[in-house]
C-alpha cells in the first residue's frame, strides 16, 4: 500500500480508537497565543469530531471570535509517547444550532458515548459543535509525518441516525451476552458487576461503553448496510 495511503488510514483508525483529544483555540484574553482543552469527541454522520462545550467556557468565547481551531488525537498506551501515532485535526468549529435537523441524531450519539453529559445542561448552556475538517496531519512516530488527504481520513458513517439508533438499542436490550463476548475475544477486561453497553457503530467496527470508559472492537471487513452489519456481530459472536 503507498505510505501516504496507509498513513491516512492509519490516522482514521486512531480517530475511531480514541475519544478525547487537545482542542487548541485562538485566546481571545491573550491575542497571539494558541489555549488547550481536553475535549472529549465523538464523530457526527458526515466523520467531523462532535464536541458539547458550555457557553461560558474560555475555548467557546475562543470560538466565537475565531473558529480556527485543531484538535490532537494522540496513541494512548505508550510508555513513550513519541511512539504512538498522532493527528492533528486542523478545521473551522461550527455550532450546531437549534434548527439544525441533525441536531437530535448528534444528541443520541453524543450521548450513548457520554452519558454523564446529558445533565451539563441543568448548571450552564451548552451547544454542540462540530469540527469540519480542511486539513489533517498524522505523525506515525519518530519522522514518519504525512499531510493525510481528507477523503481518505474522513468518511460517512452509513448508520448515523435512527438506523444506528435502532441497532444500538436492539443489541444493549436483546444480546447483552454478545457484548460480553466481544469484549472477551477483543482482550478488553471487564470489571465486576459492570455490562458492556453498544454506544455506537459504523462501517468498519463498534464503541462499547463499558461503566464511563469508552472502547473500540473493528470488524473483521467493512460493512456497508444494516444486513451485513448484523452479518458480522454474528459472526464475531459465534467465534467469541
């Protein structure tokens, strides 16, 4: 495979593996200086990051004069972190408002991920936002660094929406055991008295929250419809 080809690809696995990143803004308080947040994301239909920030937030007064922003997703799970990949998600962030038709399909997401996020709102506003992607940069390690096309990072999840809903909810109320096998056969450990739960899925594998933490089983191959889909969580479940 060309190694700008793999990188890409490799960048789009680390932003499905992982679920929180750095999101850098321009300061609004200190003009000419970049401000860091932690910022846990999931990915909207369209594969841009969602992120829910509170209206009184530094980074959001940051947005709202500049909507310049990039968003580091960094490899957990090494002891050097010059070893693990990194993307740098470089977009305009956009507000998802009220009217916006999308809006209830991003709060079901959001939420199956994040589900202690669902009573921010009781202390301060919230929106969500999307991060729309005009470039991305993916360091592989120790001077393996590529521009990655955005075609390639970026991609439609062909189950957002209800049709994912629906299957979320299928298997969290009816296979609870096959989420514990695929826990099992991933190598994912699961602490006593907790139960996996589906938080979401799209064509190349599945989000398990499992108690606030949030893990990725890929599929064996992609699937491209809700049939085969199903085809392959039988499959794993059977194996398992």
């Amino acid at each position: 495979m060309e190694p700008k080809v793999q990188a890409a690809n490799d960048a789009r696995s680390l932003l499905l593996n992982e679920y929180h990143g750095v999101l850098s803004t321009h300061s609004d308080d200190v003009p000419g200086y970049p401000f860091g947040s932690v910022m846990p994301y999931c990915l909207d239909g369209e594969g841009n990051p969602v992120i829910l920030i509170s209206r009184i937030a530094q980074h959001t007064k940051n947005i709202e004069a500049n909507p310049k922003v990039s968003l580091i997703v960094s490899e957990t799970g090494f002891d050097d972190v010059h070893l693990g990949g990194r993307l740098t998600w470089i977009g305009d962030a956009e507000r998802v408002e009220k009217d916006d038709e999308s809006l209830t399909d991003l709060e079901a997401r959001y939420y199956s991920f994040f589900p202690a996020a669902k009573g921010y709102h009781k202390a301060h506003g919230f929106d969500f936002y999307r991060i729309k992607l005009v470039r991305g940069r993916f360091i592989a390690g120790f001077g393996k660094i590529w521009w990655v096309k955005n075609e390639l990072v970026q991609k439609v999840n062909p189950f957002h929406g209800a049709i994912e809903q629906g299957m979320v909810k299928h298997m969290n109320e009816d296979h609870g055991d096959a989420l514990v096998k695929y826990c099992k056969a991933a190598g994912i450990e699961l602490p006593e008295a907790v139960e996996p739960k589906m938080a979401g899925l799209d064509s190349e594998g599945m989000h398990l929250l499992i108690g606030s933490r949030v893990v990725r089983i890929p599929f064996s191959e992609e699937v491209v419809d809700p049939m085969s889909a199903r085809k392959q969580l039988v499959a794993m479940a059977k194996v398992a």
